[in-house]
C-alpha cells in the first residue's frame, strides 16, 4: 500500500482509484537461466517472420535468384574435381571423384553459411535488439532456418550427378533426416557460441572467416578419412563435422557406416549446441547495452 500511495501522491490520483497490484521485484537472477524454449513457441510468427526475411533478402535483386544456391558449392566441386582429383590424384574412397566432393560439401556449405549468418546476426540487428523485446534466441536461430531451404535445393541438385553415374538409390537414405537433424544441431550450437561472443568481442567478425576456412581444412571434404594416417584419426572425433560427412557419404552412396565416428558427432553436438544456448541466454541480458 506504500507504493500505491506514492504513486497517487506523485499522480495526483486519490489512492482509492488505483488497482492494488501484488507488489512484484525485479532482479538479476544468481542462478543458471532457464532455457524457457515455451517463449520461442509463444513468439514463433517472428521467427517464421525473420526467416523469410532473411531469405527475400538473400536473392533480392539477383539475375539467377536461387539458383545461386547450387552455383556455389557446383563450381567449388568443379576446382576440387580438377585439383585435387585429376592433378593431385586424391583417392575417394571407390566413389567418382565429383560425387565424393560434392557430397561433402552439400553439409559444409549449409554450415559455414548458417554459422557465418547466425555469428553476424546481432549485430546485424541492432534496432530488433534495443527497441523490441522477443527472446533473442530468435535471431540466430533464425539465420541457420532460412538457410535450409538452400540445403535442401543443393541436397536434391545432388540426385542429377548421382543419376549421370549411375548411382542405385539404397534404404540407407532413410536414415537422412537424421543427419540433417544432427547438421542443423550443430550450424545452430557453433552460431549460438560466435554470436555471442560477437556482441562482446567484436574481432569474432574478422576472426570467423578465418576459422572457417581452418574448419573446411580439417573436415574430409577434399580428401577420405582413410587418407590421414591412423595414429591422427583420434582428432578427427573433435570435429563433429567430419563424422556428419561420412554419414552423408554413407547414406548416399550406400558405404559402410562408421558409427564410432556418428556416435562421437552426434554426442559433441548434442553437448555444443545446450551449453551454447544456456551461455546465450546467460548473456542475453547484456546484448541491448553493448550492441
């Protein structure tokens, strides 16, 4: 009652004209946050919203549109193909050296894309941030959104080369979703990390490209995993991408399946992508103050 006869007081309003509200205290939490993932379902139209603008924005006022989707990992399979398999003369694994490069890069370009877009995209939203309140998650989990529709275009350009090689079509495509799961999973737990720590740190803007390019080196894209010697294999199970990629190759082409290297991504991502959304929501709360 103190607070409400302050307020008429300073109001001008007699005391008995207000509502008596339960007096309720606002302040920072000492404990971890709570994810609260109910907020995302509540304010999933600005989701829905944000994803289809990001994707507008992408092709607007492009000649060739979304067929941009499929020039960019073609042609770099095109400069590997004729590098690395005709000059350098790369195994692959009994598979035609374009659909071994094109398969893994069918992951790779949705992932280095979603994490490029999901790492720059609170600072690229700088209005969104301090004007309007929606829980933040919203951005960078939009960013890796509107970039499966370009996973899923590249995905099903992949059936042309398959179809030119004669390459049967096996149950093992079943397990697909899976592995779009896992690669979604991840491009959104390493987003989550960079951006923010982007909103912090800006040198994460001109450190992402280069860790990205590291990233590409040491994922099997150009090269088969039996390639590297045996007793450097074991860093291959820190990179979860790399045992994604396998998987893609598996399942495509109907290889034998290295669930040891799976299992290893699959757990590594599951872990990246919860402490990556706990740390954000931790640091949320300084995101307007520092954008």
């Amino acid at each position: 009652m103190a607070l409400l006869e302050e307020i008429a007081e300073t109001s001008g309003m007699p005391a008995y004209s207000l509502p008596e509200y339960p007096l309720v205290t606002i302040c920072p939490s000492k404990k971890w946050v709570a994810l609260n993932l109910r907020d995302l379902w509540a304010y999933r139209e600005v989701l829905y919203f944000l994803i289809w603008r990001d994707i507008k924005v992408r092709y607007k006022q492009t000649l060739l549109g979304v067929a941009w989707a499929i020039i960019q990992p073609l042609f770099t399979m095109l400069v590997f193909w004729l590098f690395f398999g005709r000059l350098a003369g790369l195994p692959s694994d009994g598979i035609p050296y374009p659909l071994f490069a094109y398969a893994g890069l069918v992951p790779w370009t949705f992932v280095s894309n979603a994490v490029s877009s999901a790492g720059n995209s609170l600072i690229g939203n700088p209005s969104l941030i301090t004007r309007v309140y929606f829980p933040r998650l919203i951005i960078p989990c939009a960013a890796v959104g509107a970039g499966l529709m370009d996973f899923a275009i590249i995905l099903l350009f992949l059936l042309v080369p398959m179809a030119t090689y004669g390459v049967a079509i096996t149950w093992h495509l079943l397990l697909l979703p899976f592995l779009i799961t896992l690669t979604t999973l991840l491009a959104l737990g390493v987003g989550l990390w960079l951006a923010a720590l982007n909103v912090q740190y800006r040198d994460i803007r001109y450190v992402l490209p280069f860790l990205i390019q590291l990233w590409m080196y040491s994922t099997p894209l150009i090269y088969p995993t039996s390639l590297v010697p045996a007793q450097w294999r074991w860093l291959f199970a820190f990179n979860p991408l790399a045992g994604l990629v396998e998987g893609y190759r598996a399942a495509l082409f109907g290889r034998q399946w290295d669930w040891t290297a799976l299992s290893i991504s699959s757990s590594i991502t599951v872990v990246l992508v919860v402490t990556a959304a706990y740390t954000f929501r931790r640091m949320e709360k300084t995101f307007a103050d520092v954008v």
